[in-house]
C-alpha cells in the first residue's frame, strides 16, 4: 500500500505541485524493499526510522498490526520533538492506541483504503481525531486522492463499518462476478467471453450508478420489465433471501474488525 501512494502522489499529473521525489522518504528494515522504491521513484531511503520521522512533517504508518507497536514505541522521543501528522493505513490499530504506545498526544488521520487503491481506484475511509487541524484534512484529502476517493467518517467506529464496506468490498463484488462467470461457463459460453462480459457488465452498472441522476432502485426498475427475464431473475435473488445474506456477512465482517481492534490493542 505505500508503494501504492508513493506511485500515487508522483505520477498523478493534476496535483504536481503537491510533492516532489525529494520530499518523499521511506524506511523499511528490509533493504531491497526500500532500494526498489528508490530505484523506482527516485525517493529518499532513510537509514532508520528515527530519521524518517526527523525529516517528515506527515508520517504515513504502512506496516503489519502485529507489528506497530514494536515499531512505534522506540520512537516515542523523535514524535515528541517533531510533531508531525500521523496517517495511519494499518488496519485494526486505532487513535488512542498509537497515541498510547506513542506516549504522547498527536493530530492522527485513519485511513482504511482497499486493493483497488493499487491501480489508483480505491475506496477510502477516512477518521481524524480531534488534534488534526483543517489544514491537515485538506492534505490528507489530496494524498488519498492520488489512489482514488476518500470519504470522511465523524466516529472512529465508523471505519469497522467501512472495513465492512469498501475495506473487504472488493472480494463481494468479485464473488459475485465469479459466480456469474461460472454460472454461464456451465450454460455454455467460453470461458473468455463470459469473463469479459461480466466484468464489462459490472464496470458499466458501477458507471451508471455513479453518473446517473435516479436512484439505485429506480435503475433497476428501468432494466426490469414485467414478466422478463430480469425479473425472473431478481425474484430468485428475493426468494433465497440475497439482501439478508448481504447484510449478515456485512455485519461478520464489522464484527471481525471490532473484534481485532481489541486484540491488538491487547485487550481480550
């Protein structure tokens, strides 16, 4: 995900005057990680983390859950001397618990983006805790906006619904495709043309929803004529309950999250 907001940030050519190669540094304790990213983009590599938060006036964390805390809690004094924001990717971890291990107070922006974020079309939820300035949210909107949109949440519990949502999305709406493909691989279609018809499919019914002027159910009512073969399809989705299947893997996914939330912050 941070080789996905560098390539963001530098190849997006509407925000060039946003950032440069040499404002931009990375840390990882594995050298051919950070070696590929200075060879790719031209960056910055830091000799340790401490001079990474010495040099930046905002912080992106992109690192394992399991692994924040060891990350952060030598670095409590460098925070404590720069100040900088803090943008959180780390799924799980929130405010308060970096805060925590930080041993200090500081402006903290969650943001929960999803893998589409890696081709610049992501979906990203976005939490500000109460020291981040105005400033800093229009920052953060410009940052997220070079791997795709970002929306703002008012609670951090929030973002576990967008986990739900846009966070583990992805993989619903590929099931779904999936299973379509499978369905009229089965019924007699090659292989290829159902994927590409499917995929087509969904890409022009998330462009219509996005750019047209009527509701959702009102699109649906447009493509579904009575006694057709839309209908007869959709009655089936009705019938085996599609809406409640939804909505209760949306809430085993929020609980999950809650869920995790609690364990890495090591509480049972």
């Amino acid at each position: 995900m941070a080789s996905s907001i560098i390539g963001g940030l530098l190849n997006n050519t509407t925000q060039t005057s946003l950032i440069e190669a040499s404002d931009v540094w990375v840390f990882d304790r594995n050298a051919q990680v950070t070696n590929s990213l200075n060879k790719k983009y031209d960056i910055n590599v830091a000799d340790s983390n401490e001079q990474l938060v010495e040099k930046c006036k905002v912080v992106v964390l992109a690192v394992k859950p399991q692994v924040l805390k060891a990350v952060l809690t030598p670095l409590a004094k460098v925070f404590s001397q720069t100040r900088p924001l803090v943008i959180s990717v780390v799924a799980g971890i929130q405010s308060a618990t970096i805060e925590y291990w930080l041993e200090q107070q500081l402006a903290i922006v969650r943001v929960m983006p999803n893998t589409p974020a890696l081709i610049g079309a992501g979906a990203s939820g976005l939490y500000a805790n109460a020291r981040v300035t105005s400033e800093q949210k229009a920052l953060t909107d410009k940052l997220v906006g070079c791997i795709g949109i970002g929306r703002w949440v008012h609670s951090e519990a929030d973002i576990d619904s967008v986990t739900a949502l846009s966070g583990s999305g992805p993989a619903y709406f590929m099931l779904f495709i999936k299973s379509i493909i499978d369905a009229a691989t089965k019924a007699g279609l090659d292989p290829q043309t159902a994927k590409d018809l499917a995929v087509q499919t969904a890409i022009g019914a998330a462009q219509l929803i996005q750019h047209s002027e009527h509701s959702i159910s009102t699109l649906i009512e447009n493509v579904t004529s009575p006694a057709g073969t839309t209908e007869q399809a959709l009655l089936s989705f009705e019938n085996d309950k599609l809406a409640e299947i939804v909505a209760n893997a949306f809430d085993a996914a929020k609980t999950r999250s809650q869920k995790m939330a609690l364990e890495l912050a090591g509480i049972k």
